[in-house]
C-alpha cells in the first residue's frame, strides 16, 4: 500500500525495509523491482 501512493504520487520506490518478513505470503514477490531488506524471515507460518 505505501508503494502504492509513493507511485501514485510520482516517486520511484527504489528500496523498503521490513522488520519481519513471513515467506510464504510471498510479499517479496509482490515488489519485484525493489531492493528488500528484512530483520527477521519466518519460512513457515
């Protein structure tokens, strides 16, 4: 959502950080053109 209104409002989403990433909802796969760094990764929910 918040890549959303960056785009929306003419800025390029270069990177994002999140503090914990649950692999299976495949949100990384959602922002293929973002450079994506996490804290934590959880492959199993």
């Amino acid at each position: 959502a918040a890549t959303d209104l960056v785009v929306k409002a003419g800025g390029v989403v270069a990177e994002a950080f999140v503090l914990i990433e649950l692999a299976p909802l495949n949100g990384r796969g959602k922002l293929p053109d973002v450079n994506l760094t996490t804290l934590i990764s959880y492959d199993s929910a």
